[in-house]
C-alpha cells in the first residue's frame, strides 16, 4: 500500500513553477530521502503533503487521504526547515501542550523518554525561546516525534544538531520501523543512513527514483556518491 503519493502535481507561486507535474510515491512503512538543488520544490512538495499548502492541481494523499484531513494530522509529524516551538513556553511545557493537544494517555511517559533521547533533561525548564539553535532543534523533534506518527516528514532533520546528538536521533528514528518516512536533505551520508531509497527532484519534476544501492552502483568503482547525485540533477 502506498502511504505517501503526489500525481501530477503543480505549484506555482506567481511566475514562479515550484512544482512541475510532480508525481511520486512512499509504500507504508518506505524510507526515502528527497534530494534535489537548491530551489527544486523539496520543502514545497513537503508542504503540500502536511497539508499547509495546496497544490493548484494534481492529487496528493497521505494513506489514501487528503493532507488536510484530521484523521492525516493524527498519524502525521512534520518538522519544517526552520521549526520554532513556542518561544515563552518551557521544554516541558511545550512538549505536555502538545501532547494535551493531541488527547495523547501516554503522553507523560512519552515526554520523558524523549526528553532522555533528545538529551533535553538539562534545559526542560528553559523557555524555548532562550535556548540554542541546536537545543530548539532537538525539542522540534521531539514534539513531531511526541505522538508516534505513522509518517514521518522531515525537512533537514540533523540540521544544528552536535555530532552526538546527531548519531542519537539516527539511532532512535531507526527503532521506529513501522514509520513510512521521507525526508528532505543536502546531506548524502544523512540520506544513506536514515534512508534506503531516494527520489530526486530539479525544478520541480522528478529525475531519478530507485534505491542506494542503484544509486551507488551508477557511479564508477570509488566515484563518491554526492557526485552520482550531482550528475542525476543536472547541474
Ligand atoms: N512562499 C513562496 N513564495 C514565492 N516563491 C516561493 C515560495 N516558496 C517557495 N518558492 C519558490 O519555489 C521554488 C521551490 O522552492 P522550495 O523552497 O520548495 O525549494 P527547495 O528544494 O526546498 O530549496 P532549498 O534546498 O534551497 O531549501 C523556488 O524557486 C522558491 O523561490
């Protein structure tokens, strides 16, 4: 079953095509890492399948629903590029307003194993606002993680993060097998860790869809991966 599918979309802003007839799908349960230049329609596409922007036309469905439904905003976590939690609100307080938000019974015990994940025992008093880049980062993780979403949509999630928090939110996003994930990244090693299949974008339309291995093996013996990708998007 496919848990994530774009038919034909397109986005336009003004003059600007974000999305070109974009077309490509995740099965339930599918790693996959969204590549593509800067200005491609990565975070557009991500958008559109939270349910923040709508396409001007084209199908998109998260399980067979549309984005915007409330039965998709229940089993969907969605962490943008730049995510800002509530800035007066403490760690804790942001994480236990989310999940009073979301009606969630083990929202306690939740919170504190992500707390003890996320490595924010530390600052779960501090307000949001105050903390560092990579401290607000870890907490925006941790409130799309709170709810244990089905799929998991991630706009450069290791961005800001130190390199230990870094190997600690791969391993945890690897204990949670049953997701379907797609994730938004200019980090090669990021998208071969976290992920085994890659869709990549350039001005808006898909160029390539297959897994890492099928990638790696169109490059020549010790040609490093990044400069497969480069060639694939054509700039
Ligand atoms: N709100 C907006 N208003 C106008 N143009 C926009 C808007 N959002 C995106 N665009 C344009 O749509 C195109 C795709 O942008 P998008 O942010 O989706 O690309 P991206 O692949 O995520 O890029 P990057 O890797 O630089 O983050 C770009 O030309 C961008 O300027």
């Amino acid at each position: 079953m496919e848990c994530i599918t774009l038919n034909n979309v397109i986005k336009r802003f003004d003059a600007v095509v974000a999305l070109n007839n974009i077309s490509f799908s995740v099965p339930c349960g599918g790693r996959y890492a969204l590549l593509g230049p800067n200005g491609a329609g990565k975070s557009t596409t991500m958008k559109i399948l939270a349910g923040l922007l709508s396409q001007d036309s084209g199908e998109v469905y998260i399980k067979g629903m549309k984005p915007t439904s409330t039965d998709v905003k229940r089993i969907l976590g969605y962490l943008p590029e730049e995510s800002t939690p509530y800035r007066i609100l403490s760690v804790r307080e942001n994480l236990e307003y989310i999940a009073s938000l979301r009606g969630l019974r083990d929202g306690q015990s939740r919170i504190e194993n992500l707390i003890d994940i996320l490595d924010l025992r530390p600052y779960e008093r501090m307000q949001a606002g105050k903390l560092s880049r990579g401290n607000q980062q870890k907490l925006a993780l941790a409130l799309v993680l709170l709810h244990n979403p089905e799929i998991i949509l991630l706009d450069e999630p290791l961005n800001y993060l130190d390199i230990p928090t870094q190997e600690r939110v791969i391993k945890y996003l690897k204990t949670l097998v049953n997701a379907t994930f797609l994730i938004s990244t200019h980090i090669m090693s990021i998208a071969t860790r976290l992920t085994d299949h890659v869709i990549v974008i350039s001005h808006g339309s898909v160029v390539w869809v297959g897994s890492i291995e099928q990638l790696k093996s169109l490059g020549r013996e010790d040609e490093p991966i990044e400069s497969v990708v480069v060639k694939l998007m054509g700039v």
